[in-house]
C-alpha cells in the first residue's frame, strides 16, 4: 500500500531503506523479514508525528538476471516486469506495507541519474581504465577474494553464501579508486560508532578495511544488460554501483533538489549481512567521492535459517510469507518474526514456535484480555464505559506499568531498533493487567450491588479498557489490522480521532479514553487455529 507521508512538516524526513531486491526470483520469508521491519520502523516514526520516508524496490540489472531470463526464454525486460508485478508488489501489498515509494533500477529517473553520477566521478579523475582478472560469484554479482572462498571435498573453489563454483573472470574495466578512502573511511568509523550495526557487523567492516583495500571494478564488458557506461558503451556500469544509488536517486538526486535535500541521506539503511561491505564500504567512499553526505545507520539483520541454512531459493529453504499468513494471519506473522527472533542476529524459523507463540501471546493472553473485557462492559454496563470512580494502589501500579513499557518500547523500537525487546516490553504489560483482572476478580465484584461494589467495579473495567486504549497505540505500527478493530470496538475513534493520529510517545497518558464510550465485543482477534492441512 501506499503510505501518506507528512509531506506538510518541515524539515528532514527520516529516511529508512530495504535493500533493492533482486528479481532473479519470487520472494521468500527472507526478504519480508527485511520489509517488515522496516515498515514497522517507519510507521513507529510516523506515530510520531514526523516526517517519514520509506523506500524499497527491486534491483534488475546484471549477469544473474540475464541468464534467469535466458533460461526461461524471455528478455530480461520481459522477467522483471513479470516478477514485479506478479510477486514482489503484490505481496509487499498483502503484508500491509506502507512504502512512500518503489524503484525499479530499469526506470529512467533511475538510470540517467546513474550515469550522470558515475560521469562526475570520471571527470574527477576518480574512475581509471584497467584490467582485472579473479574469481567472480555470478549469484553475488561480486568478484570475491581468494581468502573468502571455500572448498568443497573435491577441492573446488565456493562462493561461501551459494555454495557454488565461483567463475574465473578476466576483463579490461573500469576502476573507481576505492583504495584511497581507506584512511577516511576508517575516520567515519572511529567517529560514528554506530554507523554499521550491530557491533559484530562493525568489527567485520573496520577489520576488513583495515587490511587494506583495493580499486573496485564499476564496469562490465562481458554482457550488455545494464546501464551503459556514458564515455564507453562497450561497458556497462557494474550492478552493485547501480544498485546503491537508487537511494539517491529515488528521492531526487539530479533532478528535484528540493526533495533532495529534505529526504538525503538515509537516517537507516536495513540491509541482509551478506551485503554488508557494499553497503559499509563501497557505497560510503562513493559518496564520499561526490561530496555527498554518508548515511546515519548501516544496520545489517541476520539470516532466517531452516534446518541450519540460510534461507533461499538456491537452498531449497525459500518459504512463502503467503504460506504462513493463510494459516496465521498477516498481522500475526508480521508480529512473530520480529518478537522470536532479535534483529540483528541469525534466527530460526520454526512452524511450531509460531504456533506456540501465537496461541501463548497473541490468541490467550492479548487476544482473550480484549475479548473478557468488552463482554463484562458489555454485561455489565450496557456497552457503555463506566467512569473511572476509585482508582487505589493497583490501579496505580498499572499506570506505572504502562508508562515504563510506553518509554521501553518507543526507545527500543524507535531508537535502538530492538524490535523484539520492543514488542516484548508491550507484552509485559499485556500480561500484567491480565494479572491485575486475575487479581481484581470483576466478575465477583459484581456481584456487589451497592454503590461502592459498582464504583470499583466500573473502576476496574475502565482500568483494562483504557489500557486496551494505550495497547491499540503502541501495536499499531506491528500489527495495524488487528489494533484498528481494537480501536474501533473500544469506541475510541468517535471520541479520540484515528488511531493513526494517536501519538506513540503519548500512549502513557493516563485517562484519555472518556467514560460513556461505547465498546463494542467485535470479532475474535486471534482465532483459534486450525490445524494445517496435509
């Protein structure tokens, strides 16, 4: 879908990137993994209140895509217009992503720029003609060095992520003087210790410039798919150099400045950690080179791996989000991914800790909290919200408790992008006024028909409700469905406006939902699940 930027607001937006996709084949849970996190992200940013930009797409130039295309006899043109339109867009669709925009690296707002770009780095004097020759990941689009090849048992030279026979290349190409931004790069580093995230990622990056790097081939001459090189079209223009300035040149590089300047550089560039030095190295000296200002993070998540694999089609592990979301729903696997597994680091996936995990947390302990409480309001009052009459020391201590997880989850998700800590901080809450309805006992509360048993009743219940309030809040950018139904059955749209408007930061405010709201028992949230078919 797309998203409604605050185009209104002043200044910088913040600006969060997937990796451009490459279209050699349909997506899998890997790259929704990404995707999500960082619709997530942004639409934590938006309930903010800022301005936000979000940007993913597909990258479609190079070797890899034109021998896909070859095989399945159809021009590469032809194949990613297929796979875009037919898999990659309809699905960041299904799973509610609100992206500001998508670039294809086939659009001309994209390929001129690029060529303009890469022209200035030659009239700078800081791309050379010359030869190369050394062992290239077809799968990688990369020449790899020697020491980063494995072997297999018959002494065959790997690339370490495809597992396949890497190709011996020799070209005459074009070089951009990589080798001279070491020193800098190395500075940006020591300076900004928080550039490339996490810290494991950063040790791999300082410790691999530090030995030293070399000129980077930015041209092909072997095959024609890509942009061609603007003083030579016997070349064309490497893919990764192509790749990495879609950043730049979806939000107006060379052509609306305006747009530029407010959007450029990315606040967050989320990217999977095979891609890491492109991204940390490559593209930093490049801008660099330009006299253009480096990004704010590089932050690189680990792989999700099924039975010990990173997951891919090339690894036979590639899932399909859509096999998961028919069985659990979209919001829930939106949810579970980045509550099971912390960002950052490897995670496996499992079916059965999806269901565990959605039976435990979303169906008992969130889904049943909203379900018991707009029927004993229900019961009890009539639908309508009684009035917050005699709130004591336990209802205190879930004031508190609301405004520790408001302030744990926005740090963690807003800053520190701990998705998982984050979204656990909620939950805690959840759990705790689960326990505080388990204290309180309502249901017998009731039975006291005296003024005072009905003030504490009607206590009690605006307690949960006005909780349930704040949870519609702060699991709006994780789980939009199903917060937008708990929304509308607590009445609160009539009285507090759209839940897109309600501030993350503002959450904690007690008492906002007004008493006399009407809540509403609505569909089930999390229904109970089926077993999978066989």
């Amino acid at each position: 879908m797309a998203a409604t930027g605050s185009e209104e607001q002043g200044g910088k937006a913040y600006y969060v990137t997937t990796p451009i996709y490459y279209v050699n084949d349909a997506p899998h849970l890997g790259h929704a993994y990404t995707t999500v996190a960082g619709d997530v992200l942004t639409r934590w940013h938006r309930q903010r209140g800022e301005k936000v930009w979000y940007l993913t797409g597909t990258d479609e130039h190079g070797q890899k895509i034109m021998r896909t295309a070859e095989a399945n006899g159809v021009t590469p043109q032809e194949w990613c217009d297929k796979l875009v339109e037919e898999a990659w867009k309809p699905l960041w669709e299904h799973l509610n992503i609100a992206n500001d925009d998508f670039i294809r690296t086939t659009e001309k707002r994209h390929t001129a720029r690029v060529q303009e770009f890469v022209q200035d780095l030659y009239d700078k004097d800081e791309i050379y003609k010359g030869g190369y020759e050394g062992p290239y990941c077809v799968g990688c689009e990369e020449y790899k060095l020697p020491g980063d090849l494995i072997e297999d048992e018959d002494g065959v030279k790997l690339c370490p992520i495809h597992k396949k026979p890497v190709e011996i290349l020799k070209e005459e190409n074009y070089f951009f003087k990589l080798s001279e931004y070491g020193p800098k790069l190395l500075a940006h580093y020591e300076a900004n210790p928080g550039f490339i995230q996490p810290e494991s990622a950063r040790n791999e990056v300082v410790n691999f410039v530090r030995q030293g790097l070399q000129d980077l081939s930015i041209s092909r001459s072997t095959f024609d798919w890509g942009v061609p090189v603007p003083w030579d079209e016997k070349h064309v223009i490497y893919v990764w150099v192509d790749a990495l300035l879609n950043y730049a040149t979806a939000v107006g590089y060379g052509a609306n400045q305006e747009k530029f300047d407010t959007t450029f550089p990315a606040d967050v560039h989320l990217i999977g950690k095979d891609i890491l030095r492109f991204h940390s190295v490559i593209w930093p000296a490049m801008l660099m080179a330009q006299g253009l200002p480096v990004p704010g993070r590089v932050v690189a998540n680990g792989w999700l791996m099924v039975g010990g694999e990173k997951m891919s089609k090339s690894n036979l592990t590639g899932i399909k989000p859509q096999d998961l979301t028919s069985h659990f729903g979209v919001d829930a696997y939106r949810w579970y991914f980045l509550r099971a597994i912390a960002f950052g680091q490897d995670g496996s996936f499992s079916w059965e800790d999806f269901s565990a995990r959605y039976t435990s947390e979303l169906a008992n302990d969130y889904g049943n909290l909203a379900s018991r409480v707009a029927a004993m309001v229900g019961k009890y009052f009539g639908g309508t919200l009684p009035a917050d009459a005699a709130p004591g020391d336990a209802e205190q201590a879930v004031r508190d408790g609301l405004v520790k997880a408001v302030a744990e989850a926005d740090r963690k998700i807003g800053e520190e992008l701990d998705f998982a800590g984050g979204i656990a901080a909620v939950f805690d809450f959840v759990k705790q006024v689960n326990g505080y309805l388990t204290e309180q006992e309502p249901w017998k509360v009731a039975k006291d028909d005296s003024d005072e048993g009905r003030a504490r009743l009607a206590t009690i219940l605006y307690t949960a409700s006005e909780s349930l309030r704040a949870l519609a809040v702060l699991l709006n950018a994780v789980m939009p469905e199903t917060s937008q139904k708990l929304w509308d059955s607590l009445g609160a749209a009539e009285s507090l406006g759209a839940l897109a408007d309600q501030r993350v930061q503002d959450a904690g405010t007690w008492g906002l939902l007004p008493a006399g709201s009407t809540v509403t028992k609505g569909a089930v949230l999390f229904p109970r699940l089926e077993e999978p078919s066989a």
